[in-house]
C-alpha cells in the first residue's frame, strides 16, 4: 500500500506527468528531491500554450544554444514533424571572461563549442538556485589539455565562466530540460558560441586568433542550420566532425578518438550539399562585406564579460561590457524576466582611453530604468553544494535510461576581474574561398538523414585558411596576464 508521505509526493509532482510508475519505485533518498520545490516547478502554461501553437508536446526533445556577444540563450524544441524550432529566447544576465573558448582552470573564461547534457548534470541542490553541468571539458577540450571544471548555467546572476541567468529564468529552463527527460530524451545538446554565426559577426572578427576554432563550430551550426536537426557531434584529430555515419561498403560504425586519426566516415549527401551551398553563401558575403570596409572590431579591453542590455538599463552605472544589442525584440521588454540580485557585478565600461587605443568610440553606460521597486531576494530553499547523497533522483534516472555520470559540484562564485586569453586550436580544413559568380541562396534545408556522400579530406588546413579572406595578419590580443594577477 502507498503510503501517506508517497501520494502527497506524487501530487505535487504532477508536473512530471507520466512519470508516476517511475516515482513509484523510487526510494526515499529520490523521493526527498521530487519534492524538491525549485526543481519541480511547473512549466507556465504561457510557454505550454506557445508549445501549443508550435505543434510541439510537452516532453519533446530541446536543444539549447548560447551566444556570448549577443548574451542570448535559445531554446529550441522538437514539433510534431520532427524537426527542431525556436521555442523561446532568453536574455542572458551575466557571462564572465572575453570572446573565445575556455582553455584553462581560473580563466574566467565560460565554454564554446558543444556539449551533452544528462539527466545525471542536473543540479536540484545548486547554491544558485538551479543548474545544470555543462560538461566541460568535452572529449575535444581535453584532447587539447584544457582543464577547468564545474562550468554551469545557473541562477544568481553571478557568474566565474559560467553562464549566469536570473534564478527565475533558470527555474523556467530546468523545468524543461527535466520535462525532455521524462519524454525519454537521453540528454540535451547545449551549442555555445561566441556570437551568432552571420556574415557580418565572421567579417568583424577576421583577425581574431581564435577564428580557425570559430570556423570549426561555425561547421555545426551550419548543419543544424540547413536540417533543423540536432548534429551528432564526435571528434578526430583534435577537431570536431559533424554527422559522420559510416561508408557505403563499411561492416561497422567508425570508430572516433578525438587525439587519434580520423576514422573512415561519409556525411550524408544532401546535408553535406546543404552545407557546401550555405557556406559558400556566408563567405561570398562576409568576402563582401570586408571589401566594402567593415570595421575589425577592437581588440580585448581588460573587460570582464557581458550582460544582456535588458539588465544592464536596471543596474545602477550598468554596462553591457563586451555583449551587444542583437535583433533588438529582447531590448523592448518592459521589465527584466527575473530578480536582479542586489549583489549583481556588471562587466565595466571601456574607459576613454582604452577606446582610443582601440581605436572604437566610447561605450556609452546605460542609466538605470526609473524607480522600478527593488524585489526581495528570493528566499534560497538549498544553499549547500551536491553531495552523493543528494544526486540520487536524476542519477538513478539517467541509469534507467542508459547513461552513467555522477552529477557535477554546483556553480561559481560571485567575480573578480582576471583571466587570460583563449589559446589558439589547431585549424580545421577550410572550404576554398568563393568564385565571383553568386552563390546559390542557402534557403534550402535539408532532409535529416538521406544517402551519403564520400568522406572529407583529412589534409590539415594551411595557414592561409585559419584567416577570412581580405583580413590582416593576425594580431594576438593583449594578455590579461599582463594585468590581473591569477586566479582561481
């Protein structure tokens, strides 16, 4: 017989519909966190009712996507169709370090590239609010000997390299991501990038030491672009590869290491012809917006990260810091989504003379919004960090559906100001620079998993390939070293 203590569990986790055989089974350490408040928080009917008009179900798979410059976080979710589409748009309210990977523990930098988010890196016991482990470092990263650990999203507006939203924000996202559990998603992909990959994000930032790296990742975004499917990501030769399968006339999968030499694989012909045309679209263009002088934008400035406008205009003396306005549809909200702490650090503003050494005019600080009445802290129901004892709940879920890993510590603490440059990586090999006859347009989207086509070359890229074309010789950018003594 259920007893008193387990029907009272089970109602209050309604949210976790269809669940409730699983719940059944659980022990009394997995049922603590069920009832875990912050953790179980519904999913607001608007979003369910903007699902709705989406096609989309409740417990369909997400995709998460960030971009640094533009402090966005995206959620996409899988319709009816199957294929993913733009759910909601979320302001990022704080990111620590510059543009470009992470490359060491104490960096401040906060991740890129992509990463795979289980049940076992949910974090109900987080000290900020909620989270989630990014992964970080992924197979790739430490291919290269990056180091660093316990890279979150998560709430407090506070952020050491990771990505740092409002715990109300926070709260909407895990919700989602345990719903897409529950459906049956194994993990979620989480695909970070320094800015959205358009044309005119690739032309200001040629010179950029990190480019080879960025038009690496650039390669993910483009098939996730053109097929509206999540990309299978696997890593040779230090490099990342994209919806690899296996060749015509091979008996077995390949096999990847990302230190080892590739494997022989194909890519599916009609997502690789997809691509090749979207690419060349974006060079022709980023080729002719560099021609018609856009400016290289300035090198690092000592400024420690961003923060989406929305909140810097409710800051006293705010600053957006290295982020920029992006389409413009988050600006225009009325209030901020989600309590700003009044512990909040916002990245400075370039001063005067830093400008003028850039050569970029001075960011103007943003006044804060008139009088809106400072909110209450919210009250913390768990302060303290994730011990083995704690992380049974969404461990145990992850064995149940095949996936090991322990959860990760929760996130950082509030910041100081160093960190060092990102290292350059090794290039990947590079499309030829487009002819002059125009590209074909790239609104072709590809099917998601058609015939195949013969494998991509495994000769390194020459040096000429880690810039975009018409760009200058790179310039390394000034070294934070030089400045800030290290941190954690």
């Amino acid at each position: 017989m259920i007893n008193r203590s387990l029907v009272r569990a089970l109602v209050t986790s309604a949210v976790l519909a269809g669940a409730g055989a699983l719940l059944a089974g659980c022990n009394g350490e997995d049922m603590s966190l069920a009832n875990n408040a912050k953790a179980n928080q519904p999913v607001p009917p608007k979003l369910i009712a903007d699902m709705t008009a989406k096609d989309m179900d409740l417990q369909s798979p997400i995709l998460v996507r960030l971009f640094k410059q533009e402090a966005e976080l995206e959620i996409w979710k899988q319709d009816r169709s199957g294929r993913f589409a733009l759910l909601k748009t979320y302001p990022i309210c704080r990111w620590s370090g510059d543009l470009g990977p992470k490359v060491r523990e104490g960096d401040r930098q906060a991740p890129e590239g992509f990463y795979a988010i289980s049940p076992a890196q949910m974090n109900p016991q987080s000290a900020y609010y909620l989270s989630f482990n990014t992964g970080y470092p992924n197979a790739f990263d430490k291919a290269l000997g990056r180091t660093g650990s316990q890279l979150m999203v998560h709430g407090d507006c506070s952020s050491r390299g990771c990505y740092a939203m409002t715990d109300e924000q926070i709260a909407e996202i895990y919700s989602l991501g345990r719903e897409s559990f529950f459906g049956g998603q194994k993990s979620f992909q989480l695909q970070a990038y320094p800015f959205k990959m358009t044309p005119a994000n690739m032309a200001k930032h040629r010179n950029n030491p990190n480019m080879p790296f960025w038009k690496m990742i650039k390669e993910g975004n483009d098939h996730f672009e053109v097929t509206k499917q999540e990309p299978k990501v696997e890593f040779c030769e230090k490099k990342y590869v994209f919806d690899a399968v296996k060749a015509p006339n091979a008996t077995r999968d390949p096999v990847f290491d990302a230190s080892a030499k590739c494997p022989a694989y194909v890519i599916p012909e009609e997502v690789a012809d997809a691509v090749r045309e979207k690419q060349a679209t974006d060079l022709a263009e980023t080729a002719r917006l560099i021609a018609k002088g856009t400016p290289v934008a300035r090198t690092n400035t000592g400024i420690d990260g961003g923060m989406h406008r929305v909140f810097a205009a409710r800051v006293p003396d705010g600053s957006t810091g290295l982020s920029e306005a992006g389409d413009g549809s988050l600006s225009l909200m009325a209030r901020a989504p989600g309590t700003i702490p009044s512990h909040v650090n916002p990245p400075k503003a370039p001063t005067p003379s830093e400008n003028l050494l850039a050569g970029a005019p001075e960011q103007p600080k943003l006044a804060a919004a008139p009088a809106p009445t400072p909110a209450a802290a919210p009250t913390r129901v768990a302060n303290a960090a994730p011990t083995a004892q704690n992380d049974g709940f969404f461990s145990n879920l992850a064995r149940k559906v095949g996936i090991g890993g322990a959860a990760d510590a929760t996130a950082s603490t509030p910041p100081s100001k160093p960190k060092v440059e990102a290292k350059q990586t090794a290039p990947r090999p590079e499309a030829a620079a487009p002819k002059t006859t125009a590209p074909k347009h790239d609104s072709k989207q590809a099917a998601a998993r058609p015939p195949l086509r013969s494998s991509v070359s495994d000769t390194p890229a020459s040096a000429k390939d880690n810039q975009v074309a018409g760009s200058a010789p790179i310039v390394p950018p000034n070294s934070f070293d030089s400045r800030f003594g290290a941190v954690k």
